[in-house]
C-alpha cells in the first residue's frame, strides 16, 4: 500500500499497522510496519521470514527513502503478517504514527 502525509510539514518514520479481524469483526492479529520498504513479489516469496521482519522494522525505510516524506506525498510500504490465525477474514490498515522530519542540513 501506501501512506499519504497529510501534515502540513515533512514527516520522517512514517509507520502503518495492520489489524487482522475474525468473521465477528473481532481483532485477532495485528503488525506494524515502516514505510519506505518496498519488496518485490520474488523477494516475499523467497526471503526467509527474519529477513523481510527486518526490513518492515527499518524505520529509516530503503535508501533513506523514509526520513522527509513531503506534505501531500506517499510512501510506499509492505505489510507481511505471517502465520495468520485460524478464523481469519477481514484486515483493516490503519497509520500507527510518524515524527516531524529533522529536515536537511545546511
């Protein structure tokens, strides 16, 4: 997917989280990621888990990608929740927060 900065400022560790719902609407799952961290369908069907773990924690997001998202800009971002319970139906993703961009230095 991809999340949208709606601030009025540059955002940095932009992070979503996705809950993962039973058929009653119950949350029965839930995982966080950081933005900014593209794979590609070869990579998820190969990494081992560890790997593609590491890299939705890399806050940073690839080349950096994740430390100025423009007002009005998306990042781009992959969400893996491996081993989904028994009963599983529906997902909701939803932000999970973000901090003001630092901004570049002069």
């Amino acid at each position: 997917g991809e999340a949208l900065n709606e601030f009025a400022k540059a955002r940095a560790a932009l992070q979503v989280k996705v809950t993962v719902f039973d058929a009653a609407g119950h949350s029965i799952s839930t995982k966080s990621a950081y933005g900014g961290n593209p794979l590609t369908d070869e990579q998820l069907k190969g990494l081992p888990l560890d790997k593609i773990e590491a890299a939705m924690a890399n806050q940073f997001g690839d080349s950096l990608a994740n430390m100025e998202v423009a007002p009005g800009k998306e990042i781009a971002f992959v969400v893996v929740v491996a081993n989904l319970p028994k009963g599983a139906k529906d997902y909701g993703v939803e932000s999970a927060g973000s901090t003001v961009a630092a901004g570049k230095q002069q």
